[in-house]
C-alpha cells in the first residue's frame, strides 16, 4: 500500500509541473504577442571580410505577424545609428509597398550577395551600432549591439555570426551559420494609377535626378566603385521604374531620394570600366523611357580618385574634376593631389609623394640650390659680370683673372692694355719689318743688276 501511495503522489507532481509548464507557455505566447509589433526586426549581420571579399553577409531581416493577406509598408522606415551617434535613413518604403511573405530580406548594395535581396541600402553597418524601424516617424521596434548596458555584445570580426531574434523570447542571440530567407514574392511595389485627366497628371519621378560623383578606377576591389545620385527637386523622389543606362544596357533602380540628398548606388550585375580608352557615358532613364540626364567620365582616371561635379560656370555649365577625396553620399570635395603618408609631402610638379627630408631638411652650400624635382644640389647660373679680387683684372678673352703688374721704378701703375688693341699693333709691326728685311734682301742680291739698269736709264 505505502508503494501505491508514493507512486500516485510522483504521478501527481509531475502532472502539475506539465500543467503548470502549459500554462507558463501560454502566458509567455500571450506576452509575446502583445509585445509583436505588426512589423519587427528578425536578423542583422553587419558583414565580414571573407577570402579578400569584404561586407559577405551583410544584411537586415524584417519580419511581421503570421497572416495571410499582404500588409502595406506604407511610412515604415530603416534607420542605423552608429557608435558616435549619427543617424543614417537606409530605406524608406515608398506609399504602394506591400509585405506579402512572413520576411523581407535587406542587402547592402555593395555586398556580394546584394542580388539575394527584396531591397539594397547603400550605408554600410558597423560592429557596434543600433537599428530602429520606425512607422511614420514613430519606434515600433529597436536593437543595439555595443556590449553596452541594454545592449547586445558587440559583433566581432574574428568570429562572424548574425544576431538572430527568438520571437517566443523576444529577445536576440548571436548565432553562426545563420541563412536568411529570400522569396522574391514577399515583396512587391504596385504601379501608381494616374488620373487619366492629363491636366493634372503628375510630372514624371526622375525628372530632377542627376549624377554628381563616379568612382570607376576602385583602390583594391571592384565593389568601391560607385555611382552617386542626387535629388536636385523640391520634392522626395521614387526611383522604383527609373533605371540608369551604360554601355547600352539599363539596370534598375530603387528606393526613395529626399529633396536635395544623395543616393549611392553600387553596380550591380555589371561593372565600370576602370580607365576608359574614350568617355564612358552613363544616363538616368526615368519611367516613360525618356533620358532626363547624361554626363561622361573620360580617359585618365587614377586609382582612389572619383570623377566629381564641383560646381558650375557663369553660364550654368557643370565643372568636373578628378578628386582625390571621394564622398559618396555627401557633398564633393575636390583634392588635386593624393594625401601622402607622414613623413612624405607631394610634389606638385609629379603628383608623387616624396620624403619631406629631400625638401626641407637638405642644405646646399653657398651657390647651390636644391632641384626639388632630383632631391640634388645645382650650381645657381648667374649673368652677373665676373668680379676679380684685388691686385687682379678680367681678361675679357679667357674669362679669367690675371695679377696687375706693378711698376716699382715708376711713381705711377702700369695700366693694363687691351687685349684686342695690343695684338693688333703687334701683328701690324710684324707684317711690315718682314716686307722690309726682304726688300732689302733683295736690293742687296740685285744691287749690280739694278745698278746696270739704272746706268741705262740714264744715258
């Protein structure tokens, strides 16, 4: 009997741990779902660098309450903040978005597997960091990853991993070999109907787009080229239908431009020719087919240079330069040169970096400059008229200094002649003491000759 006792009262207790495990869960289900916003952030992965490939993995996951209709995503917004507190918009969806599977799959453009994505962004995500969803200005739901108090660790290079959310914990852990959904169908833009009245037909979206900056000629990989737009209107831009045009090929573009701010977009499935042999054109293509804007970057691109829009002439026509200090999705800045290592300064005559000791610390002696091109010293040529020192005059033939004779017999110096004037006269003497010595030569070798001559003569 005492064993048919215990047993009964084990079989009581575990029936109460199970009941009271249902209810537990159930109240957690409950919580939970009062907690599930209608739209929530699944998974982050602020990307690696990956067998030479940077940004591999990166990517935001949004996910929404199971239901079977689509949801619209209209005034839903991304927003990333970083480590120093600075606030960057990576999407806003536009008005006719709509949610139709359970998670939407966000890819940074520049990522190598940005084609695997319902959306690109263009900013980049950092180790450490916090991403807000907002709707129509609103929080609806919010994560950081710092290692900070009410933070997340922060995500570490060393080791790659996704910060996933178990939305029956609602909470987040780091988790490794995490794969994200992508369903190209739970995401779709519908088409705007027009008001057939064509008075008041609505202007077409791209028409105040433009191109301000391209980074063909990438420092060490392909993905830093970039091509920058900007929204030159009044009003916030929708570049869903508007495609850009290269090398006779269009490729599509997304997202929404607010009035007079940049959008970054990075190539994809082709890719800018780095130096061109002749201008490369590039065009925006707005809905109706139409080209609303056109510009070339041509020949002689340099490695970490971007081909920039620095401003405009008197009559309104664009100034491009080559810059050394690329911004993509910020106003330009035009840098002639490169910026050279400490301990180097560039010379302006090469563009190359050369070693600051080869300009300012080296000496030349008196009479030497420095060639800052060669780093060496030269003689400094002068046109200046030779000055002997005293006790010595210029010989105007040699160039050189000859000592003054002085006359110690004499209450006077001897003046030095001319060079020209004495060879002159010496060479004049000569000429006629020769003539002479020889006519007396020959008067003396004929004298009894000429004296027979002269007798004739005379009679």
């Amino acid at each position: 009997m005492k064993i048919f006792r215990v047993v009964w009262i084990i079989i009581g207790i575990m029936l109460c741990s199970v009941i009271q495990l249902v209810l537990l869960d159930g109240s957690v289900m409950a919580e939970t779902d009062e907690i599930m916003p209608e739209v929530y952030i699944k998974a982050i992965n602020p990307g690696y660098t990956i067998d030479g490939k940077s940004n591999v993995g990166e990517m935001i996951e949004i996910g929404r309450k199971s239901s079977d209709a689509p949801i619209s995503l209209a005034g839903i917004a991304v927003r990333y903040t970083n480590s120093s507190g600075k606030d960057f918009d990576l999407f806003d969806f536009p008005d006719n978005s709509y949610m139709a599977g359970e998670l939407i799959l966000l890819r940074l453009a520049s990522s190598p597997d940005s084609e695997l994505a319902n959306v690109h962004y263009s900013k980049t995500l950092a180790m450490s960091g916090t991403l807000t969803l907002l709707r129509d200005g609103e929080e609806v739901d919010k994560v950081c990853w710092s290692g900070k108090e009410g933070c997340y660790k922060s995500f570490v290079s060393s080791a790659p991993s996704t910060l996933v959310r178990n939305v029956e914990k609602w909470n987040f852990e780091h988790t490794v070999d995490y794969v994200p959904l992508f369903d190209a169908d739970n995401y779709r833009v519908d088409e705007v109907k027009e008001d057939n009245d064509e008075s008041e037909m609505k202007p077409s979206q791209c028409r105040k787009m433009i191109i301000t900056e391209v980074l063909s000629y990438y420092e060490t990989a392909q993905a830093e080229q970039f091509i920058e737009l900007y929204n030159s209107g009044s009003e916030q831009v929708l570049l869903n239908g508007c495609r850009i045009r290269y090398k006779n090929k269009e490729y599509e573009l997304n997202g929404i431009v607010k009035p007079e701010e940049y959008l970054v977009y990075y190539p994809v499935g082709f890719n800018l020719t780095k130096n061109p042999t002749n201008e490369n054109t590039l065009e925006i293509i707005d809905t109706d087919g139409a080209v609303v804007y056109k510009m070339s970057y041509p020949n002689g691109q340099r490695k970490g240079t971007a081909y920039a829009l620095i401003g405009y002439d008197a009559t309104g026509g664009e100034i491009w330069r080559t810059t050394y200090a690329p911004t993509p999705g910020a106003g330009n800045n035009y840098q002639e040169f490169r910026t050279c290592e400490a301990g180097r300064v560039i010379n302006e005559a090469t563009g190359n970096c050369v070693k600051v000791t080869s300009i300012t610390e080296k000496i030349c002696q008196e009479g030497y400059y420095l060639n800052i091109l060669t780093g060496r010293c030269k003689k400094i040529e002068t046109t200046t008229e030779k000055t002997c020192k005293e006790g010595y005059y210029l010989n105007p033939e040699t160039g050189r200094c000859r000592k003054i004779i002085e006359n110690k017999s004499a209450d006077y110096g001897i003046e030095p002649e001319k060079f020209e004037e004495k060879s002159s006269f010496v060479a004049l003497y000569a000429v006629i003491g020769v003539i002479t010595v020889g006519m007396a030569y020959l008067i003396y070798e004929f004298r009894h000759s000429i004296a027979k001559a002269w007798r004739r003569v005379v009679k």
